[in-house]
C-alpha cells in the first residue's frame, strides 16, 4: 500500500462552522432546538439556560486546505457558530453585551504580521478585546473568592496571564501576558466568553453601557503608557501621533486634563480642527500639509543622505516650536510606525521621552541620535543597575584597535555596580588584549564576533545596520522568511555564545538584563532582541548626534523594553495590568480621565467597521459592536433588565 504523503493536510475539526452555506440553517435549526440564543436576546443570568452553542465573529480555516482564510475584514471576516465554554476554576463565564472594535482584531484577521493560529489549535480564532458583560458563570475559585457575582455587570479588561508565576508579584504583565481575541483562541466578539478573574472591572458611575463597553482597551493602554512609563507631569508639553482618532485621542484628551500641553499629529484640516477646537490641543500638525508631506519616511541607510533628511525636517521642528513657544516635545505617544517615528523622535527635547505600543506604518524603526554625552556610570544610575545584574559592553566597535578607552571606562563602571558582564569584542585580538589587562575578577567572560565568525562560518552575520524586512502587507511569506533569517544568521549565533557564559540559576537563558550600546554602530536591532524581555533596558553613554540607529519595533513595545540614552529615552509600552484598569477606572470616577464617546455598530456591521479602519476612512473616535443592548443610553443592569423585560411585553 502506498504511503500518504506527509504534506496531506490533517481535516479541519467541526466544532466551528466554516462552510458559508452551512451557517444560516445550521443558526436556525440549533436556535430552534434551544441550543443557540439569537443575537440580542434577553439573557437573565442564573435564569436563562447557558447554551451549547454561540455566534461569535473570527476567522476560520478552509475546510480543503485547512489554511486561516485571511483577508481583508469586509470579505473575509465571518460570523460563526462555536462552542459556549465551561468556565475554569480561575475564570467566569460572560454574557457580553457590548464588545470594543480594535486594531488587534485587523492584524488577527489578516494574519500580518503574525498568525493567530500559531498559538493555538483551534479551527477558528474569534476576535475582540473587553467591552461589557453580565456575569452568567463562575469557576470554583472565582466563586470562592466572592468578589464578582453571578449576575454583576462588569467592564472587561482584555489582558490574560499565567496566573500562577511568581513575576506576578513584579507585574502580571511579565507573566505569559497576552491579550484576549488576538494572542489567545477566544474573544469578545462573540455571545459569551470565558475571562480570568481579575478581567473582570466594576464600571465607573455616569457611563452609558455603550461607553464602560467601550474604552479599557484604548484608554487602558493609553493610562499605562502615560502615567506608568511616561509619568508625565503638568506644564509640560506632549506630541501625540494620530491624534484624532482611537488611542491618540485618548492620549490627547488625557494629558491635557493632566494639565499638558499637548500638539497632535493628524491628516487633514477637519481633525486639525477637531482636536484644537473641540479637544483642547494647542496644535496640530498636518501630515498631509505640502510643507510636510515629503518628510515622513524611514531614515535612508547611507550617512549623508540621513544627515541630509535629518536637515529636511527642519521645518516641521520649526513648526512645533511655533506652536510651543520655542519648545520641543517633553514626551512622545507613538503608534503610528516607521514612517512616522523618526519625525516624531526629532521632535523629542533634550531630556524628553516617547513611548510607543504599536506601529501602524511598519516596524522597522529608525531614529537620529541626540547630541550629548553622560559618563557610563551616570547611566547605568539612571537605569537603576543592581549588583548581580547581567551585563552586554561591546568593545573596539567595527574597528580592529586594541584600544577602546571608553569600552574600558564602561568595564569599570560595570564593575563597580557588582555586575555580571560579558564583554563582546569585534576581533580576537581585543579579546586578548583584555585578557592580558588582568580584567578576570571584573569580566564573566569574553565573546569575539571574528571567533563566531570564523566557527559559523556563513552562517553568522553581523549586520551593519538592522536590514529592511519586506512589507508584511503585501508578501506576507517573504517578510516572515526575512524575520526568519535575520533570527537564524545574526540572533542564534551572537545569542547563544553571550547566553552561555551568562546563563545563571535565575537566569537559564543567560539573556542581559542591561547593554551598554555603542554610538559607533547600529545594532540596536540585536541589542534590543537580547536584553531580557520587561525588565531589560539598553544604555547608551556617548554623544549621538547625527548618526542612524535602526530597531524591529515589535521587540521593544511588546516586550516593554527601554532604551536610554543620555539626552532621550525610548519606552515601550504595552495595554495595562489589572491594577491599572482599577486605578483608571478611579480616575474616571474621580473625573480625572474622560470615556471617549463610542460610536455603535451594529452586529452584522463589524467587518465594515472593521474594513473602515484598515483603510483609515473611519469618522468614529472608536467603536463598539452592540451584542444585546435593546436600546442606547442606558446605565445600570436594572434599567438594562426593564429595557428587556419591556421589549418582551
Ligand atoms: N500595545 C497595545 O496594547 C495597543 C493597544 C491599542 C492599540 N494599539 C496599536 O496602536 C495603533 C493605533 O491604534 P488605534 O486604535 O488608535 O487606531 P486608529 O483609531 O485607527 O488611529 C490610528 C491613527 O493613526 C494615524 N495614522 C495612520 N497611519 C499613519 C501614518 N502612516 N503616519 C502617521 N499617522 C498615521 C491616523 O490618523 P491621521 O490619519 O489623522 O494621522 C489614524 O487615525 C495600532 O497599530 C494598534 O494595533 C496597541
């Protein structure tokens, strides 16, 4: 008998229904049987009977090929029919009454630049992350710990993590964070939802149900990135990104109640005019404006050509400060990507901070250093380096001298900070050269790029600069197989030769948690994919001015790593932790931050809405999709029960 061909794809499992054909008989016959609620209807918790089945929005795989049926939301994204699941012990089950409309839900269900599907083995992956929902379950803990109860409403924070890890007590993020519809199997857009227990938020009073439905996820990430990694302060100025809309709006609005004044990117004279007139901005700055437009573009790779667009934007810094009394930027909020990035940090001031979470426009960053210098010491104190840490120093950077007295000045800074350092020198010679100056009892060990080199032969790259990743918009496989190259040839070879000497009891992987960055080289890229995930951070001492330095944004705002450098400083940032969604929803309370009035969706019009803001054409601020809602305006579960109770007379 012939043997199968191993490419023979294993068959889809029916638990999703993916055959279009399929979906309006099966609903029917299953609502019929009693086995499936239809969209909207009254749910009593503890009263109606949990069902078997449920719609929910998503993607599914072929039922041929068994691939994601990726593609734009408008044509690919599908109302399906899935599984109610049974809550665990941690957990609750949710009848959702709203869900929040994002753009993690676009990048699920066009697989870029990642595939939902890699994590799990589901059939389908349902989108959507928070919104609003009566409880209708509880796990046995959940129950046992007696603060939310069958029947509460309640505002649902997106964020899951490994409940149980002891980074917990660091910040919940820092332990197998991921965020619900998009890096987990299930989502809000659907009829029910099982969450963990501390995603569930009791709602600010004053709100409409559509709005606690509508802004944990935007104003969550936007509370983190603020007053967690920014800290920002009265009276000082901020440049937002994308001001208009989503997020950026958020920020607007919530620094300029914190007292700052704050300058928007946007792109066109109506948001202009909507943020100075309406949202309290100072400015605003048109991208689209024939005085800007050529200038938002990455960094070129050779050295004049980014000197001579560093020069070019002269009249969009020109711009800022006319509109900040002479200032440049305190802060930065960042999203928008690499096309707009780099104009945004040169808007930054001497001492300023940008944060960005995500990168609309691409992740391949770039950035022209500031001018000014600190002594090694000085930075490592300003990134709070504790004794035992593990430290990265390149020395003699992409040159073959002996000498590199900085390179020892921050040997000797290291040193006395009681750290574990490795020191990687570009060639053999340095390495011996060190060895020879008796550094034993400061130095963990030396790595030499031209011994990696010579051992891995074509197999090792030390790249000059991090390399342009194809669009993942338009070839998805070659972007992935560039990543995949980039991670082989330069990350494996480099990674595994400091992680073997650094490598510690609590530390198996023998990641940093500190580098010291070089200014004569940009592999920032590679510094920023080592150093520990959360809590590591990447130092630079020397002057930077007029030089490129590139990175793979994704490395640094989902893992929430930073970069310090001596006149400005890089943050990722990330969502928020449950104690933040707590202490945002106190601030709402307490009229410090603003809920965004939502705009309402229909069910069946969430892939338009969807499609809206992958083409950046949406007029709504943000969005939710009304699930069961029988009327706007509501705002508390005893009039959404008579709203119910009265449809039904
Ligand atoms: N890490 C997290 O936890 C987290 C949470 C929420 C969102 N995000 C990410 O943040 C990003 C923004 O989300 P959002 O919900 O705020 O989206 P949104 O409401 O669509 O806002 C994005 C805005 O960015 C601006 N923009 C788009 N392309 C641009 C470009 N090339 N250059 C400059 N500006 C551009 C547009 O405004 P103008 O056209 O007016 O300039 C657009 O309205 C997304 O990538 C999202 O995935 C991350």
């Amino acid at each position: 008998m012939a043997r199968r061909s191993l490419s023979v794809r294993l068959p889809v499992r029916r638990d999703g229904i993916w055959i279009d054909s399929d979906h309006q008989p099966r609903g029917a016959a299953l609502e019929a049987a009693g086995e499936l609620l239809p969209v909207g209807a009254a749910f009593y918790p503890g009263v109606t009977r949990i069902p078997e089945w449920q719609y929910a929005f998503g993607i599914a795989r072929d039922p041929e090929t068994g691939l994601p049926r990726f593609g734009p939301p408008a044509t690919h994204e599908r109302e399906l029919i899935v599984k109610v699941p049974t809550p665990a012990p941690n957990a609750a089950l949710l009848y959702m009454l709203t869900s929040e409309v994002n753009f993690n839900d676009i990048w699920a269900l066009t697989g870029i630049p990642v595939s939902p599907f890699d994590s799990h083995e589901e059939d389908v992956q349902i989108t959507g992350s928070g919104g609003i929902a009566l409880v209708a379950a509880l796990g046995s803990e959940t129950r046992a710990e007696g603060r939310v109860k069958v029947g509460d409403l309640v505002t649902v924070y997106s964020g899951t993590n490994d409940l149980l890890n002891p980074q917990v007590g660091n910040d919940p993020m820092y332990a197998g964070f991921s965020i619900q519809g998009y890096e987990t199997k299930t989502g809000s857009h659907a009829q029910f939802l099982e969450v963990q227990a501390p995603q569930m938020h009791t709602i600010p009073p004053d709100l409409t149900l559509e709005q606690a439905g509508s802004y944990v996820l935007n104003l969550g990430t936007i509370s983190r990135c603020l007053f967690t990694t920014l800290q920002i302060a009265p009276g000082r100025t901020l440049f937002v990104e994308g001001a208009a809309t989503g997020t950026g709006l958020d920020a607007l609005r919530s620094s300029v109640r914190t007292g700052l004044q704050v300058t928007g990117l946007v792109s066109s004279p109506e948001r202009a005019a909507f943020i100075t007139g309406q949202q309290g901005a100072v400015g605003a700055i048109d991208r689209k404006d024939a005085r800007f437009a050529g200038l938002f573009t990455t960094i070129p790779e050779d050295a004049l050509a980014a000197r001579a667009w560093e020069a070019a934007g002269s009249p969009l810094v020109e711009a800022y400060k006319s509109l900040n009394a002479g200032k440049l930027a305190d802060y930065v909020v960042s999203h928008a990507g690499e096309t707009a990035f780099p104009r945004s940090f040169q808007l930054l001031a001497e001492g300023g901070s940008l944060a960005f979470y995500g990168a609309s426009s691409g992740y391949h960053f770039s950035f022209m250093g500031k001018p000014g210098a600190a002594a090694p010491e000085d930075m490592l104190r300003t990134a709070a380096l504790r004794g035992g840490e593990a430290v990265l120093i390149y020395y003699g950077p992409r040159s073959t001298d002996l000498l590199d007295e900085t390179g020892l000045e921050m040997i000797e800074a290291a040193r006395r900070f009681n750290a574990r350092t490795l020191v990687a020198t570009t060639t053999d010679g340095q390495r011996e050269f060190l060895q020879s100056l008796g550094f034993e009892d400061a130095i963990e060990g030396i790595v030499s790029l031209e011994a990696i080199g010579r051992r891995e032969g074509a197999n090792f790259l030390w790249p000059d600069t991090m390399p342009r990743l194809p669009d993942a918009k338009v070839d998805i496989d070659a972007f992935k197989a560039a990543v995949r190259d980039y991670q082989d040839r330069v990350m494996k070879p480099f990674g595994s030769a400091v992680g073997k000497i650094l490598r510690s009891a609590d530390n198996p992987r023998g990641a940093p948690d500190l580098v010291i960055e070089r200014a004569g080289q940009d592999t920032l890229g590679v510094s920023t994919s080592l150093v520990k995930p959360f809590t590591g951070r990447v130092i630079f001492a020397e002057d930077m001015a007029g030089q490129r330095f590139t990175f793979y944004a994704p490395q640094v705002w989902t893992r929430q790593r930073r970069i310090l450098m001596p006149t400005a400083s890089i943050l990722g940032t990330h969502l928020c932790n449950a104690y933040e969604v707590a202490r945002m929803n106190d601030m709402i309370a307490a009229g410090l931050l603003e809920v965004t009035e939502p705009q309402v969706v229909a069910w069946d019009g969430l892939p338009e809405a969807h499609q809206a803001m992958w083409e950046n054409r949406h007029s709504g601020a943000t969005y939710v999709v009304n699930h069961a809602l029988p009327e706007l305006g509501l705002r508390s579960r005893d009039a959404l029960l008579e709203a119910w109770a009265a449809q039904q007379n």
